[in-house]
C-alpha cells in the first residue's frame, strides 16, 4: 500500500485537507514529507490551472488518487438527489466535469455529500432514492465515457442519512446493478457508524477503491483512538493494494499533521510488511 495526503488548492471554509494553497509549493511539500499521491478537493475544476497540476505531479513522481466534490454541495448545494429535475442536472454536468478532469489527471472520483439527505417524509424519500439512483447512473456513465472511476463513501448520519455504512452501501450498489462503481471508506465516518471497523473493511473486500485514514477526533491517524493497526492487517489479508490517504485538519497545523500521518502510518505498514 501506497500513502497519499488531502490538499486543496484554495482555502476553504471547511475541508479535512491538511496542506491548502497555491499547488506547486503543495506538491513540493507532499514529496518532502514523502508521500507517493494526492486526494484533491476541488468544488469546480476551474479551481485549478491543470498544466500546473500536472507539471508538479510529474515533477515530484506524485500520483493524483481522487477528486473529492464535496465543496460543491457544501458552498454551492449542488445535490443528486434535489427535488428540481434542472439542479439535479447542474449537479451531473458538475460530477461530469470532475471526471473528465479526474481522467486527465488519472484520478478517479469520489460522491460524498453531494447525495444530500433524503427527507424525513417516506414517500418524498423514496423518490429523492429513486432520483439518486437515475443521477449515479449518468454520472458512473460519465464516468466511463472519460476513462476514469467513481467511488461513493459512506458518510456519517449527522451528514447524511443514508448509505452511512459500508454494508449498506454495498448493498445499495448491488441493488442497483452497479458494480461500475467502487467504495471508498473513511475512517472518521467508519468510527461513527460501524459496530467493528475492520469487519467494515472486509465487506468491501474487492470493491475497495481507497481508504481514507484519520482519526477519531477529525486529526491525523495517531491522535486519536482508532486501531488502524487492526484495519491495516485485514486490508493486507483482503488482498488491498491500493492507497491510504491522510485526510485531517489542520490540528495543531497542517504541516505538522501531514508529517504526523506520514509518519504513524509508515510505521504501521512496515510492522505489515508492507
């Protein structure tokens, strides 16, 4: 397994990315510290000049694991479940742009918050399902058009409420017939919903696209009380060889707690062998 680290090429108001600011003195940190990738939070693409991105990634031998998209319905509400067919529309054509600029880079692309909620109303939650089913299938077959993946993760329930573990999201995508469509788990979410965490891993033996490592308290794995430890192994047993991001606050400060991951999580994987 290969290690990866958050960042953001803007300041937000709120995201779990560590390093944030202008991309080449990222890249040029994220190779100091010694990662191997990086997840990217973009709301729109625009929010990068992607000849730099690419320029800094080939410069440092950095892979660019993901697009995370959820800025896009934290700032702008974009949603794949909205009850208006043209924002739900406005939410696809975002996702699709996020794939063919994830494709680009070779990253695929996670939905996260973007699902929404679903209300609190049966009938009006079983339409908000039905509308987010029709939406993740344009967006998987975006997706596919530009060569890319994408990935759901399981959030927590004071974020949304539904598909908040990873048997129900399992569950959901094989429902639907979407095999096209791969997991990504994060621990902070995990630690919230999941009765035992690495069982939660096990489930999603094979249809693991990427694990995002942070602790119980938001902060860098280490600063907490997860055992990532026992997560690691059964990842290692199940065959996982894919990445593991970091994705924290800036607690005490990004820099530092960039390093704290790199460091907490090198260790582990040595002591697997791995």
């Amino acid at each position: 397994m290969k290690l990866a680290v958050v960042i953001s090429p803007k300041r937000r108001k709120f995201a779990p990315a560590a390093l944030q600011g202008p991309v080449d003195k990222i890249l040029s940190l994220v190779r100091e510290i010694g990662y191997d990738g990086v997840e990217i939070t973009l709301g729109h693409p625009n929010e990068v000049d992607v000849g730099v991105l690419k320029e800094g990634l080939d410069r440092h031998a950095l892979k660019a694991v993901s697009i995370a998209t959820g800025a896009a319905y934290i700032e702008e509400g974009l949603c794949l479940a909205a009850p208006v067919a043209a924002d739900r529309d406005r939410a696809i054509e975002r996702i699709r742009l996020q794939c063919a600029f994830g494709a680009s880079i070779g990253a695929k692309v996670v939905i996260g918050l973007m699902r929404g909620r679903l209300d609190k109303d049966e009938e009006t939650a079983r339409r908000q399902t039905e509308w987010f089913v029709d939406s993740l299938a344009k967006c998987a077959g975006a997706a596919r058009d530009a060569g890319t993946t994408l990935m759901i993760e399981p959030i927590n329930r004071y974020d949304t409420n539904f598909l908040t573990t990873a048997a129900e999201t399992i569950a959901f995508l094989d429902r639907h017939d979407r095999r096209d469509v791969e997991v990504m788990l994060d621990t902070f979410h995990m630690n919230i919903e999941e009765v035992d965490l690495p069982a939660a891993c096990a489930v999603t033996c094979g249809r693991l696209g990427l694990l995002q490592t942070v602790d119980s308290n938001r902060c860098a794995p280490g600063m907490g009380h997860i055992d990532f430890g026992s997560l690691l192994a059964v990842l290692t047993a199940g065959g996982y060889d894919g990445f593991l991001s970091a994705e924290m606050v800036q607690q005490p400060d990004g820099e530092t707690a960039a390093r704290f991951a790199h460091r907490t999580l090198s260790l582990l994987l040595a002591r697997l062998g791995g």
